[in-house]
C-alpha cells in the first residue's frame, strides 16, 4: 500500500489541481497549459499508480537506476487496474555514464547541464531526438548543477546542432526560502531567457513555489510532497 493510501493521495492530487488552477486564474492562463508533474523519486509504485488512477499522467525521478525498476512495477500493477502508462520525466542530475540507459527510459530529460552531456545523449539516441530541457542555475548557487546563464547561447546553439537531441526548453530549481515571493525574480529570469532564445517548454516550480513559478510562465511544475506527503 501506499503511505497515504489511495484516497489521500487523490484528494491531494485535486488540491494541487485547484492551486494550478488560481494561479492560472490570477495571470489569465488556462490551466491546461500547465503540465503537472508528479515527482515521485523515494515513493514506491503503489503511490504512483494511486496518483495515476487520480489523473496524474506524468511522473518525475531523479536518479536513472531507481526509476528502472519502478518503471516496470507502476506498468505491472497499472495495467491490472486498467490504467494507462505514464509519462517519465528524468528530473535530477544525469551523469555520462547513465546517459544510455536514460534515453531509452524517459520521455523527457531535464537537468541537462553541459554541453558534453549533450554530446553524449547524440551519441546514444535511439533512433529519433532524444527531447532535452537545459538546466540553468539562475541563481548561481555554489551547490546546484546547472549552466550560468552566460554558458546559455552556447549550448543551445550546440543542442541545435545535433541530431539526435531535440531541445524543448528551459528548467530550473530555485533557492530554498521561506517566503516564495522572494523566488520569483529566478523564474522571470528563466522565462526571459527561454524567450531570447526562443524556447517554448519551461519546468520551474516545486511545492513551496510552483504557484509563483506558474504565474511567470511555467508550464511544467514538479510537484511531490504536496502529492506524496513526506519523503521516506
């Protein structure tokens, strides 16, 4: 079973909708425009099917090998209870050597941080554009992955010279605060940034922020303790 069990995690699931939907609302956005991402890295599959069967269609982990085998058992136990598979984001950090089995494991990568990995994805694509979202520091902070925004020109250009990727957007993880206002200037930045290069996707926003982060312009959040509860 899950750790909240199934109705929880569906009552979760609508209020995290409902908050999507007043940011949405106070910026004049339409929700749908809002792909909400369920960060399930540390949750087994049984909450993930849960979120599933509440309407959740996207998941995000953050390390490679984790996600493998819990890719296997959410489509086991989903397709007994008549459920589509979801849609895998790899959300964190990918090292080199991982690239190979996370091309063919993830619709979606995005900590994409430099342009060697973006070499490295060309070299193991599958057979069709592995989709790919840069990670920018905005914040320049010391401990976080992620291209300066100086470094930025340089890998798109990059990405858009390979064949094998195909670069879809921006992402982002801000500072931790207390108030999220104080966050927002790093998703404007971002947004801004996606624009002077002419980037549609941005992913930006977790649980303490993705309200903010939506009103600047996100349109993919990643969201888990306020789905899952607690990490374990």
């Amino acid at each position: 079973m899950s750790v909240l069990g199934s109705g929880e995690i569906a009552a979760r699931v609508a209020a995290v909708r409902e908050r999507v939907g007043r940011a949405c609302a106070r910026v004049g956005r339409d929700p749908a425009e809002v792909r909400l991402i369920a960060a399930s890295k540390t949750f087994g599959p049984e909450a993930v099917v849960e979120a599933l069967a509440a309407g959740v269609t996207d998941f995000g982990e953050n390390r490679v090998q984790e996600a493998l085998g819990k890719q296997a058992a959410v489509a086991e136990l989903a397709a007994v209870r008549g459920l589509s598979a979801p849609t895998w984001h790899l959300v964190g950090h990918l090292q080199s050597n991982k690239a190979r089995a996370a091309v063919g494991a993830f619709a979606i990568l995005h900590g994409i941080d430099s342009v060697r990995l973006l070499d490295v994805l060309d070299r193991w694509a599958p057979g069709r554009p592995v989709r790919v979202l840069l990670e920018v520091n905005v914040a320049g902070e010391p401990t976080k992955f992620g291209l300066a925004p100086s470094e930025l020109p340089a890998a798109v250009a990059r990405a858009r010279g390979l064949v094998g990727v195909e670069l879809v957007g921006l992402m982002t993880v801000a500072p931790r605060v207390a108030d999220p206002e104080e966050v927002r200037p790093v998703f404007r930045r971002l947004a801004a940034l996606a624009r002077d290069h002419g980037l549609r996707e941005l992913s930006m926003g977790m649980t303490d922020d993705f309200e903010v982060a939506i009103e600047e312009g996100a349109s993919m959040v990643r969201v888990g303790r306020a789905i899952f509860g607690g990490r374990r």
